[in-house]
C-alpha cells in the first residue's frame, strides 16, 4: 500500500508541534534545543495510523531552508494558523512555497481556539479564507482546533481520512530515488539515511548509489514508518541502513537512488515563475535554490529577457555553486540570496543539459517548449528534434523521460520499427538521432565537403579527422561516421586514399599550371632513380619556386607523386617499377643489400637509402640487420 505524507505548514509558534501530537500522539521535537526553546527547529516526523506520515516543519524565518527540505516531497498540507496571531508572514511565506512546490491537497487548521473569544476568530478566518482565494487551498475545509483542550481534534482527524481516500494516485517512474532528510548511526547497525521514497523501491541486500558523491551502498535493511519491512516503496517514510559509506560523507540534500538513472550536474534548466509580491528580477541575480531536501547558491540565467516581471514566467538556466541532483519535473524554490524571502519558484525541464545555451536563440526556446510535455514518445521526439547535437546519449533518455530501463528500450526499439529514430552503437555508447535529423545532417555534412573544395580548390578534397573536427559541434565522431559511410555507400561522397570529396568534384587547373606539372614529371621521369627536388625543377626550366611547390603538393595529394623522403620526390609509375625490379630479384635472392638496390636501379645511397625506407613503411620490405626482404 503507498502511503500518503502530510506536511505542516504556518508561522512560528502557531501550533504545529502540539496539533501533530494532539493527532498522533507522538512529539515531533527530537532536539534539545527545541524542547528548551519550545519552537521547531528542524524537521519532525509522526505517523497517523498506518496510511499517513507527518512532517513537522519549522515556522520560523531562519528555518525556512528545513521548512522547505521537509514538504518537497508532501502529498498534502495540514496548513496552520493560530487563532491568537491570526495571519503572519512566514504564513504567507509557507503558502507561496507550497505553491511553488505543485503542492495541490490539503485541510487547513485554526489552532488555539480557546484562547479568543469567538469574535475573533470569526475575523481570523474570514482572513485566512480571503488569503486561500485563488490557492489549491481556496476550498479546502478549515477546522476550528485546540490542542490543549482536544476541541475540534477528532473532527480534523476525520476530515483527513476523508482526503486520504480521495488523494489521485501517485505516479511511479519505476527507478528507486529517496531525497535523504536525516543522517545518523545507530550502534551496531551504522549509517542511517530517511527520506521519503519518490519512486520505486528497494529491499535489503540491493545496490544504490548516492549522489552527487557517486557512492555504491548496499542496502542492509529497511524500514516503512518505523517498521522493518521486506521492502519500501513509492509514497513510503523509509529508512534505510547502508553498509559501505560512512555519516560523515553523506548529507542532506544528498539523493539515493538505482544507479545509472540520476547524474551529477552544477546546471539545470528549466521555468520560473517570479512572485507577485517580489520586485524585479534581473539576469543572473545570485540566489538561494531549494531543490528537493537540498539547498545549493547559484545564478538564475534567464534565456529570453533581461529582466523578469513579478507575477511573469521565463525559460531559465540555473548555474550552481554546488552539485546537485534531479529528474525532469522537479519542482525548485528560488529565495533571494539576502535578505532570506521567498521570490520565486518553479520546475526542472533538463536535468541534464548539453552545450552551452546562448540567450534568446530560437533553438534554446524551442528545446524548453519541447521538453515541458508528458508523453514519453513526444518527449524523446521534442529532446532528439531541439538538442544541440543531432543525438543524445540513450543514457540521458533515462533521466529526461523518467521511465524505467526496461519500458525505455521497449519504447525505444518501437520508434525504432517505426522509422522515428535510429540507434548507433551499443550498450553504455547507445545513442539516438532523431530520423528527419539525420537526413539533414546528410545534406550538412556534403556541405561541409563542398565549403572545403571552394575554399582549396588545388586540395583533392579533406580527411576524414578534419570532416569530423568540421562536424564536432553538430554531432559526435560516432554520428559522423554513420552519416559519412551512408554518403559513400550511395556514392554522394567519394573516398580517394585518405580524401573525401564531394562524386563531381574535380581539381580545376590553369592551363599555365597544367603545362608546369608537365614539366614536372617530364624532370622526374627523365631523371629515373636520381630524382631532382622541386626547388631543382624550378631552376631547370625558370619557373617560380613558390609555384611548383604548391604543384608538387597537389600532384603528391592526387597520387601522381610519392614523397619518400623529406625533399624525395619520385614519380608513382617510378615506385611501381622499383617494386617490380625489387619483386624479380627475390625470386631468386632472398635478400638484398642497399648496394645491390643501387646496382639495380642505377642510382646512390643518397636516393636508395629513402626509397627503402618508404618501402618499409609501406610494408612492401623489411630490414634484417644490412639487408632487406620482402616482407611476408
């Protein structure tokens, strides 16, 4: 059965702790110094029969960060107003937060009644009432309650029951994930953690990870609302005892979770929606970030303005001091960072961004738009149409979609019979592109090849290392290629040596240029095996050095001339005849010397000695000692 939690909420010294108890019977303060300030201080936790758990919450102003902390993950409210006080500000403060938090049942409870004459109190809730119009709580049933006497206790509780048997269902995203909101040993167990279980469950002997740390546990028992249980579950107050990390490395805020789900991050995007009552706020102001049970500063970037209205919404990046955790759908509170008020809130849409986001671009504001749906098919669609790249990493799928590893390959390898996506790679490497996506990418990529050949036209086209360098911001070396051999197997792109050019291109030449690498290759073959440099070729026929260099360049990228050597040019027809002559006298020696290689082409060490070398390189031959073979 999952159980619902219920979280207090008012301003200080209005009640809480006393009509917790009052309902339950337990006492919520645990602390020393709560019970001698008889104020809360940090969170409390009661259990109301075996459907409902209670978090007690601070009232005051400098608690509100474990005011917070406690109803992030509260299915309802019992909202608090002493009859005596009447409303205050951390009253209007613990409204706004709930609000900001999606917050959408609850009972409201007018505490101390029997302290004020009934004057009073009627005027106490025609302002409590006039608060609550336009609020989840504008209908909420608000109970007339004293602690101390009982009055109206029995029928509060009643009223609660009744909302727990209509409360909607939970959603289940199916990964384990438990905000942790306590820390502590216990002597002869170890370390403890306590939250409140978001999604999924655990049981004694599983592995979960603890994030941002990124810690392995394993899990040596648990326990459901004080109870050792098989397993706890969604909606559950949980405890966990883990073995393999210690109290000093764990934290609130802190998130445990399956591992592979969640990942560390320092920026999220999403939306924010800036209070009625708070001022202006400009880009990049420095704020307070309540995000689950963890309070992290940061800058708030707002994408599409500079400064953002009270009562507007805005696409945001918020850039954190700290790491943090979170999933899609996240609800967060922004207070400013001092004086410590409420200003604004709002919800997590990327948990995990990639690339930088530049303000006001269209692409940025179309990935928030896209990202801000619930169905997982339109959602991976709207991630693979509006990211940065023209892939995600299916790993980052988990996360942004929120489902299960299981249901996400199913949905995944629908969309991919369907035609919608295509998968690259395997396991941990999977990654998914988006089909319309990767047929532009195709038409990008020949582009690319095209820019290339116009801006070096004497160049045979470019490799395959500066295509993807080209490439690198649109999509991963791993994409690259997919898309690079797609384009070569239909014959859209041509692949010569270690060039890639565009099937029609052709290196266009003067006709001065033509009649110069003549020249050239006249120079060369009238040379045979004693090869002139080029700086020698242009002496010979008076031609600029400059030139035939360039020349011989393009003549060495089109195949026409080997480079054996630093300044060693020989024709290719001319290293094709080297090799047969070579091929002949190991028919019938096995071996042969550099002199004998001079002999038999009629030429010198100083043109030997770099021919072999190449040859070796090239794998045709191999040295033994002062000899060479020819290599098997």
């Amino acid at each position: 059965m999952s159980h619902v939690i219920i979280g207090t909420a008012g301003h200080i010294d209005h009640g809480k702790t006393a009509l917790v108890r009052a309902l339950t019977g337990m006492d919520t303060d645990r602390l020393k110094e709560e019970k001698e300030r008889q104020i809360t201080i940090d969170l409390g936790f009661a259990f109301l029969g075996d459907r409902a758990a209670i978090i007690d919450v601070p009232g005051h102003e400098r608690f509100i960060k474990n005011m917070v902390a406690g109803v992030a993950t509260i299915d309802m409210v019992l909202f608090v107003v002493a009859a005596d006080d009447g409303v205050m500000p951390q009253t209007k403060e613990h409204l706004d937060i709930l609000r900001l938090l999606g917050v959408k049942s609850g009972i409201i409870a007018i505490t101390k009644a029997d302290i004020v004459d009934p004057e009073w109190l009627e005027l106490v809730e025609a302002d409590v009432q006039e608060l609550m119009e336009g609020t989840f709580l504008e209908d909420a049933p608000i109970h007339i309650v004293d602690s101390i006497s009982g009055r109206g206790v029995e029928e509060l509780r009643a009223s609660i029951d009744q909302l727990l048997d209509v409360l909607p269902g939970k959603v289940d995203r199916g990964m384990f994930r438990l905000p942790i909101d306590r820390v502590f040993s216990i002597k002869g167990f170890g370390t403890v953690v306590t939250g409140t279980v978001l999604s999924g469950s655990t049981r004694a002997d599983s592995t979960l990870e603890i994030l941002p740390e990124g810690v392995k546990v394993k899990v040596r028992g648990v326990q459901a609302h004080e109870h050792t249980v098989e397993q706890v579950q969604i909606g559950d107050r949980a405890a966990l005892n883990l073995q393999g990390v210690e109290v000093s490395d764990i934290k609130r805020g802190d998130v445990v979770s399956d591992p592979g789900y969640l990942h560390t991050t320092t920026v999220l995007d999403g939306r924010m929606l800036l209070l009625p009552s708070a001022k202006p706020f400009l880009h990049r102001t420095r704020v307070r970030v309540h995000l689950g049970t963890l309070e992290v500063i940061g800058r708030v970037v707002l994408l599409d303005r500079d400064v953002l209205e009270p009562g507007d919404d805005a696409p945001v990046r918020l850039r954190l001091e700290g790491e943090c955790v979170a999933a899609r759908k996240d609800p967060f509170v922004i207070r400013q960072y001092s004086p410590q008020i409420t200003i604004g809130g709002g919800v997590i849409l990327d948990p995990v961004p990639v690339g930088r986001r530049k303000r006001f671009e269209p692409k940025v504001l179309e990935r928030i738009e896209a990202l801000d749906q619930d169905d997982p098919e339109a959602l991976i669609l709207g991630c693979l149409e509006t990211s940065p790249k023209a892939e995600i990493p299916q790993d980052n799928l988990l996360t942004l979609s929120g489902l299960t590893r299981k249901k996400l390959d199913q949905l995944l390898k629908t969309m991919v019979d369907q035609g919608k996506v295509i998968k690259i790679g395997t396991g941990e490497r999977t990654i998914l592109v988006h089909t319309k996506r990767l047929a532009d990418s195709r038409d990008t990529m020949v582009e690319k090849v095209r820019d290339h050949h116009e801006a070096n036209p004497l160049l045979p086209g470019m490799s395959r290392a500066e295509l993807r360098k080209k490439c690198e911001k649109l999509y991963s070396p791993q994409v690259c290629d997919v898309i690079l051999d797609g384009l070569m197997a239909d014959g859209t792109l041509v692949s010569a040596g270690h060039w890639i050019r565009v099937h029609d291109y052709k290196i266009q030449l003067s006709d001065s240029q033509q009649e110069i690498i003549a020249s050239i290759e006249e120079s060369l073959k009238a040379a045979e095996f004693q090869t002139p440099k080029a700086e020698e070729i242009a002496s010979q026929y008076n031609l600029p050095a400059a030139e035939v260099r360039e020349l011989v360049t393009i003549m060495i990228n089109t195949g026409r001339i080997v480079r054996v050597g630093s300044d060693l040019l020989f024709l290719e027809e001319q290293v094709q005849a080297a090799k047969e002559l070579l091929n002949t006298h190991f028919q019938i020696n096995p071996e042969i010397s550099v002199g004998e290689v001079g002999k038999l082409l009629n030429s010198t060490r100083k043109y030997v000695v770099p021919l072999l070398e190449y040859l070796d390189r090239e794998g045709f031959t191999e040295r033994q000692g002062d000899v060479r073979v020819k290599k098997s």
